[in-house]
C-alpha cells in the first residue's frame, strides 16, 4: 500500500515499484505512474493504486456434463493490471487520504470478474461432452477454452486486465461416481493380478512336475546302473569263483604229482636200500662161511653176551651151559646151511 505522511494542511505519498498511483484534481490528472511520489492536499485529491504485480488466483468450478453428472475443475489462474488507467477508470481503487488504505474490495472484485468468465468458458466446454469423454480429454481442452475465452474477453481487455496463464491439476467427478468409474479398472487391474497369479501357480506346477520327472528319471537310471553293478558284481564273483577253483586244481594236480614222484622216489629209496642191505647180507654170510667153527661159537657168545643183561655176578648151572651150547649149535648149523 502506499506510504502517507501527515503534515499540516499537506499530505505526502509515496508509492511501491509494484503499483501505479494516480492523482487527480478537479477531474484533472496531477501525477500518475508507478514508484510515484508527490505532495497533495487531502480535501482536494482523489487517490487511486492499482498493484501492477502478478496476481495468482485459485480456480474451483463446479460444471455439469452432457450426461448430467458433476464434475470440479481445480487450477490457478495468473492476471494482471497491464492498462492500470483504465483499471482505476472501471474499478474503485481509491485510497483514503488520511489511512492509504482503498475505501473498497477492488482485487476482490477484479478476482470476481477473473474467476466469473473462466468459468464460463469451463462450464460451456464440459456441458457439450460426457462424463467420460471430459475425463478422457483430460485437463488440457478445457485449459485451451479458459484461455483463449479470458483473453478474447473485451471486458477484461476494457478493464486493463491481461491474462498470463492458466494451470488446471484435475477434472474430478463426485467421490461416489469416481469409486464407480475406478471400479472397472480396478476389476481389470485385479484380473490380470490373478491372471499373473494363477499363471505363475501353473508355472510353478509345471515345475514341479519336470523336477519330480527329473527326479525319477534319475531314480531309475540309479536302479539300471545299480541292476548293471550287481550283474557285474556276480560275473566278477563267478569268474574269481572259477579262476579260484582253476587254480586249486591246478595245486591239486601239482601237489598229486610232487606226492607221486616223492612217493616213486621213497619205494626207489627203499628198493635201492633192501638190495643194498640184502647185499651186504650176502656179503656178510659168505664172509662167515669161511670162518672157522671155532671162531663163530666165540662170535655168537660174544653177540650173545651183548644180549645179556647187565649182571654183577653170574652163575652158570649146567642148565643154562646146555642151553646156550644148544643155541649156538643151532646157530651154526643155520649158518651152514645158508652157505650151502
């Protein structure tokens, strides 16, 4: 607001670089501009300060379809006073000499008129198209329409006032009818989850199925090489059973012929022993046939004597004399007749 300093009988204002101030007296214009500052006297001079910054103002318009179904259009809209003459021609912005202060609402009048034909220009847009079509569209036809309507407006071209843009968030219907319209694509969004779902069950399945495949698969490739390893088990044990026996048989035969050839070697060993002992005999009986009688009764009471057991004293009766002459007698005799 503009800045007022009291002194008597004059007042001194001093304005903003953001507003345009404007003097008039007597219907005539004294000073204007903006960042002005002048003297004046308060029972004289008409004030007027029009801000000549950006102005932001928040949209909310409530319009109805083609199918009678509401819908809330949220944005902001961007304006200023680019001809402020001709703003404080059309709208009060006089000031209170003695405050600075406006006498009226001027920026909520302006705003009224702003926001007013903005929505005009909505409503017109959504009352030609569905509930659907306008939700379809989105944000961006009804943008269009607000501001190419608010610039082509020749009353706000006749108050001095520009619009800089227009920014829409959202077309929304009512809470009720937006559940109603999210719950087709919600449906959709739930059936391709289950979908997903029940896929990736099957798949899991599938799995499992080519794992327990996999598995007997190997099961039996375990029993057949397990089948093989007893069959080769039993052809080793036959064939070690069979070289075991060849190879007895084989000591056998070889232990059979040692024993017959040991035994052929001891009959010839004791064949060989008998002639020899035969012959000596022989040699021995032909060397006695040339002995006197004499000497073999003395060789037969010595080998008689060696006979004896041992005794410290003997008594020779006239018995044992006969015998024992009876027994060489005999001796003799035999020993004769083998010489014979």
């Amino acid at each position: 607001m503009a800045d007022i300093s009291r002194y008597p009988f004059v007042r001194h204002l001093r304005g903003a670089a953001t507003t345009y101030v404007q003097h008039v007296r007597s219907g005539r214009i004294v000073h204007e501009g903006v960042g002005a500052a002048f003297w004046f006297r308060p029972q004289t001079a008409v004030l007027s300060e029009i801000p000549v910054d950006d102005r932001e103002l928040p949209l909310l318009v409530r319009a109805w379809t083609a199918d009678f179904q509401e819908v809330i259009v949220q944005g902001t809209l961007t304006f200023r006073f680019g001809a402020p003459a001709l703003a404080a021609a059309r709208i009060d912005f006089g000031l209170d000499p003695s405050t600075g202060q406006w006498r009226g609402m001027p920026l909520e009048q302006a705003a009224a008129v702003v926001t007013e034909t903005a929505a005009s220009w909505a409503v017109d847009l959504i009352a030609r198209v569905d509930l659907a079509t306008a939700l379809r569209q989105g944000v961006a036809p009804v943008r269009t329409a607000i501001t190419e309507g608010l610039r082509a407006d020749a009353r706000l071209s006749d108050t001095g006032i520009e619009v800089l843009g227009v920014r829409l968030v959202a077309i929304r219907p009512t809470p009720e009818v937006e559940k109603a319209l999210q719950t087709p694509a919600r449906e959709a969004v739930q059936q391709e989850a289950d979908r997903a779902t029940f896929e990736r069950r099957a798949l899991a399945v599938e799995r499992e199925a080519a794992i327990g495949e996999n598995e007997l698969a190997n099961q039996i490739e375990l029993a057949r090489r397990e089948e093989h390893l007893v069959v080769q088990r039993g052809a080793n044990a036959r064939r070690a059973a069979a070289e075991s026996a060849e190879s007895t048989r084989i000591s056998t035969e070889a232990e059979a012929v040692r024993t017959e050839r040991l035994a052929s070697a001891a009959a010839a060993a004791e064949r060989l022993t008998g002639a020899a002992a035969a012959e000596s005999e022989r040699a021995r009986l032909a060397a006695y046939a040339e002995v006197p009688q004499a000497t073999l009764l003395a060789l037969a009471a010595r080998e008689a004597a060696a006979h004896l057991p041992a005794v410290d004293q003997l008594v020779l009766t006239p018995d044992v004399v006969s015998g024992l002459l009876a027994r060489l007698t005999a001796d003799a005799a035999g020993s004769q007749r083998g010489r014979g």
